[in-house]
C-alpha cells in the first residue's frame, strides 16, 4: 500500500489522477487544498482531505506524516514559493518521491512557429515562473518527476508520449486524463523517471513533422 498527498487536490488533473488511483490501486490518498470543504464528500476509509497552505511548510509537513510520494498539482503566479516550501516540508517529514506538474516551454523546449506562439500566449510571468518553480525541484535531492503537459484537453482519451529534457516537443496538444494516467503509473512504480523531467503531448498522426514546425 502506498500513501499519497495530493497537493491541490481540487484541480481537473488531480481528481482525475485521485479517482484512477482509487480504481485502479490500493493506495491511500491525503487530498490536499485551501478548502477541504470543497471535497468533503470525497472522504472515505482511502481518502483524507485537510486543509492547508501549499506556500506554509508547516501546513505542509503536518500532512506528510507516513507520505510515501507526494503528487503537486499546483498552479499560479506563487508557484515558485510553493516549490520552495513543498522542498522544505518534504526534507524535513524524510519524504524523498515528488512527481510535480509543470507545464510546456520552460526549457523553451517548443520549436518551431508553435514554440513562438506558445511563449506570447504565456508572457507576463507564467512561464519564468514555473521555469523557476522547475528549478527549485531541480536543484534538490528529491527523487523527483516534472511533468510538462502540452496544451490541455478534456478529450476522453489516454493517448501521450513523453520527450526528456533537452528534447523538442513532438505535439500541441494532451489530453488532461493522460496527464493522470502517467502520474498513476508513476505512483504505481516510484523507481521510473527519478530526476527526469518529461515532456508529455499526443503522439502526432499526420507525418513526420508537425504542421508547426
């Protein structure tokens, strides 16, 4: 049995990720949010939900206790002092396995007329932001994951490939249900992708290139 905390367990990916993990494992969950009156009901013999500041490693090494990997879901413009202190709480709880959601282009890993536009849509911040948030998980000794999801879709699909850091995105676009598959599988065996940061997006079915390029 593995414990997992789920760090803003009130996102669309997160409470895919909870119910595939409820499904398909025998994992216990602690979900994570600023309102945990928010999924009250979701609380069961499997599931505690408590309340929390994912920028306060207080609040957050109070709920690591007996936490075998702790799953961020985390976003915004704090997310850089969120990382700071989720790498505070965890040295300090003895808790080494992280899988964290990032997003595309902190490596501006996008090429081509995409990875252009990609940037202007996220300008003013968001994206120097999860690149420093990136580089805070980076820089310490967790076994971490980063996940870096293309564009988000809420297609009713599991269909993804990954790329690793220093490689070109391959698509535009994956679906936010694939998005939790793979941090299911991670969850389900710790040992993949320790220290790896994957780019994850649709495998492209119309050539060799995307139209992108």
């Amino acid at each position: 049995m593995t414990n997992v905390l789920v760090l803003g367990a009130n996102g669309k990916i997160a409470k895919l990720a909870t119910a595939q993990l409820l499904a398909e494992s025998d994992a216990h969950l602690t979900l994570f949010l600023r309102n945990a009156k928010r999924l009250a009901s979701a609380a069961s013999d499997r599931v505690k939900v408590v309340d929390g500041d994912a920028s306060k490693p207080t609040d957050l090494q109070a709920a690591m206790a007996g936490i075998d990997v702790v799953y961020a879901n985390l976003a915004g413009h704090n997310i850089e002092a969120e990382a700071q202190a989720v790498v505070s709480a965890m040295d300090a709880a003895g808790v080494k396995r992280l899988v964290w959601i990032s997003t595309l282009g902190i490596y501006d890993e996008v090429p081509g007329a995409y990875g252009k536009w990609n940037h202007q849509m996220l300008d003013g911040g968001y994206l120097e932001t999860y690149s420093a948030a990136a580089k805070v998980i980076e820089g310490s000794d967790l076994d971490y994951t980063l996940i870096r999801p293309a564009w988000l879709s809420n297609k009713d699909e599991v269909d993804y490939e990954t790329t690793q850091k220093g490689e070109a995105f391959k698509g535009t676009e994956v679906s936010r249900k694939s998005i939790a598959d793979l941090v299911n599988k991670l969850v389900a065996d710790p040992s993949q992708a320790i220290r790896a940061s994957l780019g994850v997006n649709k495998p492209n079915t119309d050539g060799d290139k995307p139209s992108w390029y």
